[in-house]
C-alpha cells in the first residue's frame, strides 16, 4: 500500500503535535521540521516516538528552520510529500514587539521560502498556510473570510505577507495551497506564556499553595477560544477538498479574558480578583480588541464544526494543568515564566 506523505513544519509546537497525531492515526507518513537546541525541544511529540530502524515507524523528524530556504529545497526533494503542513513561526505576538525583524523573517519571508521550495522541487503537493485571525486586527467582528484585514503588530503584518503570498502560489503556478484562517486554538499543551495557559497553569499553582499572585494585561480584551485538537482536523480536511480555497475556523464564541479568569479561578474554588495583579508589561503597543469568527464556510463546504468553546476549555485546561503539576517533573516554575522578562 502507497502510504500518504505529509512533511510538518512547526511540528514540535502546540498544533504540529495534534496534526501530527490526526495523520499518524490516518496512516499517514510523517515527516517534521525540527530545530537544533542545545536542550531537546520535542516534548509535546515525545509520546509519538517510535525507533526510525523499526520497520513500524512512521515519523520521522529532520533538522530545519525556515530562515534556511536551500535546506527546504533539499527536504522537499528528499521527502517529497503529498502534503505540506507550514506551521512554523514565532508566534506571540507581544514578542513580536521585541523582535520585529526576526518575526518578520520567520513568520512572513519563511512562508515564501517553503512555497518556492515546493515549487522548486517540482513536486506535486497541496500546501497549508498557518494564517490567522490577527489578520483582522482592527476590524470588528464577526469576521468571515470576505472580512478586510486591518494588521495590528508585527507578527499579524508577517502573516499578512504569508496569507497573500500563498494566494499568490496558487493563481501563479496553479499549486493547491490554502489559508486556514483560524481564530484562538488552545489546549494543555499550548504555549506557557500565552494568556489562557499561563491563567490556568497559575490557577493550578496558587490551589496547590505555590503561588500567590499572577501579572496580567489587558484583561478586557475578547477572544474566540477554540480546541486545537479539533482545529487540526479542519486543516486536514481543506487539504482534503476537491478545490483550493481560504476557510475560517472558529467557535462563533467570544468571550473576555476577564470571564475567561473568572471561570478558571472559579473552577476551584477561587476568586480571580483576590490573585490578578496588573503589569504593563504584559501591553501590547497597539491591541486587537476583539475577534469573534463566523465559520458558516467551514461548516458548509468541510463539515467541520467545533463542539468545544472557551468556556469549556477554561475548565479543562485548568483540570490538565492541576494533574500535570502533581505529576512534578516538567512543570516550569514563576521564576522562569515571570521573573526572566518572559511576556
Ligand atoms: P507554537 O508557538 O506552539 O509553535 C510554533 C512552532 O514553530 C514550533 O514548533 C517552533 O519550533 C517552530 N518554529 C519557530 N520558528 C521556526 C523557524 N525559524 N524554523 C522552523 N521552525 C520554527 O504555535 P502554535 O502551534 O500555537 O501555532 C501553529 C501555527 O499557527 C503558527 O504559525 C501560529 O502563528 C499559527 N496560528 C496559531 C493560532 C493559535 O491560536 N494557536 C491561531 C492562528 C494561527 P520550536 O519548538 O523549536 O520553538
Ligand atoms: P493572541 O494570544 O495575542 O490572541 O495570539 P495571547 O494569548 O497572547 O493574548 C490574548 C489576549 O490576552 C491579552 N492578555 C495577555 N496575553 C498574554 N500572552 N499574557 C498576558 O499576561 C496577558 N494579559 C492580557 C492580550 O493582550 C490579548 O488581547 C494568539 C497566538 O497564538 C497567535 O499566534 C495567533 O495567531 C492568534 O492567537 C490567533
């Protein structure tokens, strides 16, 4: 049997986990993008690791970064994938205040050097852009995919950059490849610093007598959380449709972190107001105020729908993060997520 090929970039981030997952569990042959780190960076995979001499093994991983265009051309001629899964970038967006350049060569011309990669390669694949709804930024919700986009940082303008490049691909050469414009995705392994985990990860801590306070923003802001484990899937499925075409993903909830706190400390007993202190560092230069999806399209064309909003994760992610940090090693402490300057 010809087994499908899919190469992953971003594969040891939140969503490359997932994907990586829905394909191996599909039959699929997988194939990652790794960076080198002096430390090993591939936790949220590490359940997935079979030994590459075993004939059942069907991951594997390959160094790469996508600031390396002539190592894609050789990993795409190498690999030659069915599937091209573009998940890599620097993707907060308060650090892309700090570090404009860098996002704007990883998240922005990264995205092109993949596309000319494939194109290079001369291979015949269909290829996903991780695009988002930061797109919007200033434009008000809902937002659909007809919806102006109006960036609102550094890394939204380095994704506007990729969303028009990738539609660029396709009418210039013809290739099969898609924006997935999706709205907030979370879990419990999504990133330590971003708002939902790093609430419910505090509210774990400070049940437990670790902690006593945790630094925040803007708490005023409203957001559309949804579950990454089944955002995946509707990146699998615009691969999977007869013509390439754009599609939002989105629960069509939108909810502020403010509620999102209350919800979580609530979960277990507390009350946020008694433990959120202020910090300006967590601001960002210019916000987007809010982002609530309309995912009629998705639902329509790719079947797709969401069962799980914010609400709902707020709990299950504070529940995760309870477990995780009774399971002790691995858990990273304040010190490293606050006192180090991370945002
Ligand atoms: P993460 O930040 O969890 O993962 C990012 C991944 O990109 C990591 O595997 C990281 O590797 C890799 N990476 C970063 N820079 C490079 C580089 N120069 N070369 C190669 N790999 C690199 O992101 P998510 O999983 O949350 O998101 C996946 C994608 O979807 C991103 O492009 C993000 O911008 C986009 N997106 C995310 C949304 C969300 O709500 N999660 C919503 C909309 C879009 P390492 O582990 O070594 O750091
Ligand atoms: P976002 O996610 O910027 O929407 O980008 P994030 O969780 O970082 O922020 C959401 C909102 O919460 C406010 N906020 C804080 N945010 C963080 N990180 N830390 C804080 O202490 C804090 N306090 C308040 C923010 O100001 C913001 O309004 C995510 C990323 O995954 C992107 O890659 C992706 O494209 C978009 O979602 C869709």
């Amino acid at each position: 049997m010809n087994l499908k090929r899919a190469l992953i970039t971003g594969i040891t981030g939140q969503d490359g986990s997932y994907l990586a997952e829905l394909l191996l569990s599909k039959g699929y042959e997988v194939h990652g993008i790794i960076r080198r780190a002096s430390t090993f960076n591939t936790s949220r995979i590490d359940h997935l690791y079979v030994d590459p001499h075993e004939e059942r093994a069907s991951l594997f991983l390959h160094y790469g970064d996508l600031s390396d265009g002539a190592r894609m051309v050789t990993l795409l001629s190498e690999i030659q994938p069915d599937e091209v899964y573009n998940l890599a970038a620097q993707s907060h967006v308060r650090v892309s205040f700090d570090e404009p350049e860098h996002t704007a060569d990883t998240t922005g011309t990264g995205t092109v050097r993949l596309l000319e990669a494939v194109r290079l390669a001369g291979i015949d694949t269909k290829y996903y852009q991780a695009s988002t709804s930061e797109l919007y930024g200033a434009t008000p919700p809902p937002q659909n995919e007809t919806t102006p986009f109006y960036p609102r940082s550094p890394y939204a303008a380095a994704k506007l950059y990729s969303y028009w490049i990738t539609k660029n691909y396709r009418e210039a050469y013809d290739m099969f490849a898609v924006n997935g414009i999706l709205f907030n995705h979370e879990s419990p392994r999504r990133g330590e610093t971003f708002v939902t985990r790093k609430i419910t990860r505090a509210v774990a801590a400070i049940k437990a007598g670790k902690q006593e306070h945790v630094y925040m923003g803007n708490i005023d802001s409203i957001r559309d959380w949804g579950y990454a484990a089944e955002y995946v899937e509707g990146m699998w499925r615009m691969l999977q449709a007869d013509e390439p075409e754009d599609f939002v993903l989105a629960t069509g909830v939108g909810i502020t972190v403010r509620e999102f706190l209350d919800i979580a400390f609530s979960h277990v007993g507390l009350h946020w107001e008694d433990h959120v202190r202020f910090d300006e560092r967590y601001l960002r230069p210019t916000e987007v105020d809010a982002l609530i999806g309309d995912p009629t399209k998705a639902g329509q064309k790719l079947g797709w729908t969401p069962t799980i909003d914010g609400r709902e994760l707020a709990k299950l992610m504070v529940d995760a993060d309870i477990e995780a940090l009774d399971a002790g090693p691995g858990w990273i402490d304040k010190v490293k997520l606050e006192s180090w300057g991370t945002k």
